[in-house]
C-alpha cells in the first residue's frame, strides 16, 4: 500500500499538492491553520489547529504514515519531540531545523566551501559596510523579514528586537537562479534543469525556463544544488537560489519543500514539482524531471477581476489560489509555454494584465 | 459571484472537473452512486445517494446554481420534472434527451442531412443485411449494449429484449475521429482540432492528435460537429464521433459531456476539456481550443501493477482513477506529448506497458 501522508500546512503549495495526489491516488490530509481554511475548502480530510503544537501534530500523525511540510513554522522543538516519539517526518527535524534558520543554512555552505554573501549575526556591536540587507534569522518569506539598510541607525532597532537577524552583502546581482532538487526516501537525489527567478521587492514575480545564462553556470547551479541536498540529507523537493554575479554563482537561500520558482513544473516538465515531492515523501521512484517546452510563470499578486470578465489568452494556463486578496498577497499564477522563455513570458504577461485588477 | 456548480456523477469524469475547479476555484459538488464513492473520496462535497431519483437529484440541487452531468443515466421525466421545478440544467433536459437515445440522435442527423450507417430500430419483423451490429438505444457505454451480429438467429433475442435495440450497417471503417464542441452558455460554439481515437473490442483504446486525416476532413468534421452542437442547444462539451470510409465522413455517436476522447487535453490543449466545461456551465467566456503540441493518450484497463515499482516515462503524464480494477474498466490514463503523435503513442504505450499488470 502507498503510505498515507499528512501535510502541515494548508496554502497554495498544499492545494497543489493535493490536485497532484489526485492523479497519483495517494491518500493526502492536511492539518491547517484556521487562517488557511479556505485555500483547502474543497479538499477532504483537511484538520484545522488554532496552532502548530506538539499534540495537535501528534494526534494528525497517528493517522497518517509520514509528515510532510509545506512551510518552515513548525518549532524545531516539536520536531525532533515527534521524531523521538516515533513519527516519520520528510524531510526530518535535522534538515528542517538547518533550513529553517539562515545562520545554520550559511554555517552549512561554509562547509561546503559554497561563495556566499559575506555576513554577520546581527547585534549591537556589529559593524558592517553600508548599504547592507538585514535579514530575520528565521522565519521570513515573500519579503517580509527583509530590510534594506542604507543607515547604521537603521540597524540598531533591529540589534534589539526579539527576533534574530542578520545582515548582508548587497551584490550587484546580474540575476538570479533557482535550482529544485528531488531526494528519495532512499537517497537518490535528481534535480530540474535551473530556472531564471526575477523578484521585486523581495517577492519572486516571475520564472523563466530556459534561463539561458552563458557558460556551465546550469550545470555547476545544479551540482551545487545536489551537494546541499546531499549534505542535508534531504527527502522530496529541496529549493536553491542563487545569485549570478560576474559569471560566479553565490548560494542565496533554500527551502525544503516545493518552491514558487517550480510551479511552472506542472505545464512544463515530464513530472511536475508536486508530483515529485510526493512521490520520494512516499517512497515511490521518483518522475523524470526534464523539460519538454520553454516556460513562463508569473505570480498573481493583488485583487483579481472578476473571473466572468477574463478572456483566456492562449498556450497559458491559469491557477487560482482560493485567497482573499492583500497587499503583496499571491493569489494565484498563469504559466505560458511557447518555443522560448521571452515569447512565453509575453503571453503570461498578457494573461496577468487581463487577470490582476488594475494590471 | 461565480455560480455553485453541482455534477451528477463521481466517476473519473467527476474527478478530472473536480481538478479543474480547483484551478478555477470554482465551487463543484457532486452526486454520486455508492458504487462510485471511491473515486471521488478526496474531494469535500460529495453527496452519496442510492438512486437517482428525483427527490435526491432535486434536494442536491438546492444547494448549487446549477447542474451538470458526467452521465446519461438520469431518467429523462426526472430532468423535465426538474427544469419544471426552476432548476437549471446545463446542458437542458431536450439536449440530454436526444443525446441519451441512439434514435433521436439518428433522426437529428437525418435533420442535418448527415451521412450515417443505415439503421432500423430492432423489432421481430425487422431485415437487415448481415453481418451488423446491433446497439441498445440507450444506457449502453465502453463496449456494453453492443453485439456484432453474424446470424439472423442472434436477433430474435434482442427483439424481445427488455431494452429496445436497433441494427446499423457494418461500414469498412479507415479510422474513427472524435470533435469535442464547447458551447457557452449564451450561444457561442467552439471546437477543439480532430482527434484520432482507436476502439478495440468497442472500448476506446488511444487518441491521438493530429488526426493526420488527408484533405478536408479535419475542417468537415468541425464544421459538422458546430451544426450537431448548435441543432442540439447544446451548453458544455458535446462529443461527436465519426466513422472515416472512403474519405467520407459517417457521424457515429454523441455524448453531452466531457469525454474519453479529449483527456489529452490536460496536457496538450490550450484550455483542458474539463476546464471548458465548467466555464460553459458556469456562464464564463470559453478558453482557447487549440492544441499546443502533438499528443497521444492510452487508456489503462485492467489490474495495475504497484505503483512502487512504475518508473515513469519521459513526458508521459500518468492519471489515476482510484478505481477497483475489474475486466475491460477503465482505471486510469496516460498522456504522452512529442514532436508528433506517432512519437507519443510510443512513449505512452511504453509507460502503460510498465503500469498495467500483464502489460
């Protein structure tokens, strides 16, 4: 039998990975936050938790055979507290608790001998050349926990909040590069061919494959990708950005879990990245993960017209997230194929003008 | 608001909408037999009913805006009671009339002056050249209701059938095409390209698309299918099969609803069928039809092995149904896009070889 898999988390990666279960037949639940409700509304077995505690978890996992995560907030704590009472989590409390904290991500690249942005935990004596990105040690996403400091009082405020943060290098960014990584539960580790990531304001906006950078950038992006994998010992989609400055490849960030940069999977490649993390999470082989047509996402950020009003533009698919609207909020994304990543990212976005109120 | 949608049915039909909603978020319900209850387990909204009987369809009814159909096995007075009542049929109680009943359809096509294999409905004074084949007038599916006759000795049974039955021609068939027509809901009528299909045993095996049909047969067939659709009022998917014979194209059959002969469009088409639809049936404007690269789809009958053990194909999407498996059922699909159809019939054929049990 294929293991039944319990989900913490009820979002937008949720639900894809929902519709790619449906096609796998693999039993799915999801335990959610009541903020989250709606986003899974017409999925079943979906739990709602008013919070991420050691019990709600337990009891969610002792009617499933394997915990996945579709966010980084559940406690370290609880974590290893379920692994010990015998819970199986992919990927484990090990790789969540490195990749859920920036300092032990870029302890991790040290390591490995990976450039990085040069950095610095922040606190009051911290000196550090200006201007610099400060950055919450855990918990940020889609912008928030990040600053832009161009003033040392700036950071000051920061030294003292209750949060950790640290601060960073601002590279002259030539561009940026995700690469998605695939581990099964028995350590075979594949990846998808690199994709361009284009972001604004902190938010990624846009994905692109091909990513068409020069030289073996793809293939050095993807054996960088591998070895982080590797060394965190990984199961199912592992993301990793980079930043390409001057022909070099600096490590950014990375996510254990499906990824905004490989929703464009679902249209563009031979096994989707929702598939994909469900089948290593379950132990099954894992899909071939090539492309089979250039590609274009963009992300739907804001109010949306009224579906009744959206004529479909061709070669692009639409998906819509169930979410109320709010500022930076991303309620869905329309991936375009086409015969290259720029005449891709033109249809996209003339289905996002047509879709985004105000676009 | 976009109007709640409720399906009459929960076979795998009902479960590729219920994919596409989700996408759409659009609201879908659906009403299912006890013996189709699996299918559509993961989805919330499900209501399970023994029979459809007027009171079970009319009470479903009023929870949604609308209703539609993944079958024909509404009695037709239960669809006329329920327009009556004010609820809305899309398509209408006329349209599922003409289409359930092999007759009506055939005195449509009479209407229209379509070519079609000469027909007699089946009574004890019936003569008619053999070999042919006879058919149920309605309620048959997949092979079932079906029997090729070879001796006169074989009709006397069907005659005093509890079912009424008719006779048609065994034509010399060069190849079956199906036209999926999308109609919305204030008139406008569009077509997807051919398709190709291959029966075997009276069960569709394969699709394929391009047809690659020589000279106008592709535009014949859309043409042909527009004026069924529009003749019909039709409002969603109406399929429409023909038989190819000496370069002439004979209208076989019509199905109301999303069908077998269009999955490939998941992969391969612009807006998936099952997408369209919807949006026909929930008053939106229709998607774009056309195909963005060729495709082939299997079917997959029979036991399937563990999907432990499936190592899946380059650019083959596999589709399970959560189905029990049981001789000459459909329990899921696989989709191959290539260069050509010819290509993708042979990378899909290879994955349903390593699937299906004994394949």
């Amino acid at each position: 039998m294929t293991p039944r898999i319990g989900v913490i988390g009820g979002g937008q990666l949720a639900r894809m990975l929902f519709s790619a279960a449906l096609d796998l037949d693999i039993e799915v639940s999801f335990l959610v936050r009541p903020t989250d409700e709606g986003i899974l509304g017409r999925a079943a077995n979906v739990v709602v938790v008013g919070d991420l505690s050691f019990e709600s978890i337990a009891q969610f996992a002792s009617g499933v055979d394997v915990l996945t995560f579709e966010h980084e907030l559940t406690p370290v704590a609880t974590l290893h507290a379920l692994e010990e009472r015998g819970v199986c989590l992919r990927p484990s409390a090990k790789t969540m608790e490195v990749a859920a904290n920036k300092l032990a991500q870029r302890e991790l690249f040290g390591r490995l001998k990976l450039p990085i942005p040069r950095f610095a935990k922040l606190n009051r004596d911290t000196v550090f050349d200006l201007p610099c990105i400060a950055k919450t040690i855990s918990g940020g996403y889609d912008g928030r926990g990040v600053r832009w400091i161009n003033e040392a009082t700036e950071l000051e405020p920061l030294a003292d909040d209750s949060v950790e943060w640290l601060v960073e290098e601002l590279l002259e960014v030539e561009g940026e590069l995700a690469v998605l990584t695939v581990s099964s539960a028995d350590g075979d580790i594949t990846t998808y061919p690199p994709v361009r990531t284009i972001q604004r304001e902190g938010i990624c906006v846009e994905v692109q494959w091909p990513a068409t950078m020069t030289g073996d950038i793809d293939e050095r992006a993807q054996a960088t990708a591998t070895a982080i994998a590797r060394e965190l010992g990984a199961v199912g989609v592992l993301a990793v950005e980079f930043f390409v400055v001057g022909g070099k490849l600096y490590v950014n960030e990375i996510a254990p879990r499906v990824h905004n940069s490989g929703h464009l999977t679902i249209e563009a490649a031979s096994t989707s990245q929702f598939e994909n993390h469900l089948r290593a999470v379950a132990g099954l082989p894992l899909g071939p993960t090539n492309f089979n047509t250039p590609a274009t996402m963009v992300n739907l950020i804001g109010p949306l017209n009224p579906i009744a009003d959206y004529q479909a533009v061709p070669d692009t698919r639409l998906h819509l997230y169930g979410k109320t609207p709010r500022a930076g909020r991303k309620v869905g994304h329309v991936t375009a194929t086409a015969t290259s990543a720029a005449a891709a990212s033109q249809l996209a976005h003339r289905a996002r003008d047509r879709i985004v109120s105000g676009g």
